[in-house]
C-alpha cells in the first residue's frame, strides 16, 4: 500500500504513517481481507517501508479492536534537548477528559 504523511507547510515524511497503516490493518481486519498475523507491507512515496500485521484482537468497551504490529528501519536524523520548567503545572503532561 503506498502512502504519503504531509505535514506542517507541505513538507513530506520520509516514512509511511505509523497510524494510518494500523487503522488500515484494522478495517482490512475488520472486513475480513487480513488475517491474523498476515503481513502487509506500506510503503511511502520516497521509499521508506513499514511491514504491520495484526497480532491479536481484543475489546475495548464494547468495541472489537486489534493488536497491530509495525517495523522497519529507522534513521536519526536530529538531536533535540527538552527543558522542563520546575514551575510549570503541566510538566508531566496532561490528559483531557472523555
């Protein structure tokens, strides 16, 4: 499956999207046109390739769901430093309630 991440002003990712292709397993799941632990393979316009497959299924509530798997290879491509003010509130993060 070829995909493309477009992101901020255009800029494209250089790997297909992590997320897309697990809810594209999902629904392919869900539609019975991918097996349990059939692989799939996405790959992005430039080339970078995921291989996913679906490891197991659960419920969440009362919703089928399913337990994806991705890999592939990976680059570091920058270093970044993250500074976390003593006096901030939110420095451990926050979650919005459902």
């Amino acid at each position: 499956v070829k995909s493309v991440v477009v992101v901020g002003d255009g800029n494209i990712d250089r790997s297909p999207c992590g997320n897309g292709s697990c809810g594209h397993m999902a629904y392919l799941h869900a539609k019975n046109k991918l097996l349990l632990n059939e692989e799939t393979v996405y790959e992005s316009v430039a080339g970078g390739k995921f291989f996913g497959r679906i490891v197991g299924t659960a419920k969440v509530g009362k919703y089928a769901a399913v337990v994806p798997e991705i890999t592939g290879t990976v680059h570091i491509t920058g270093i970044s430093n993250f500074i976390v003010d003593r006096n901030d509130p939110l420095k451990y993060g926050f979650a919005l309630p459902l």
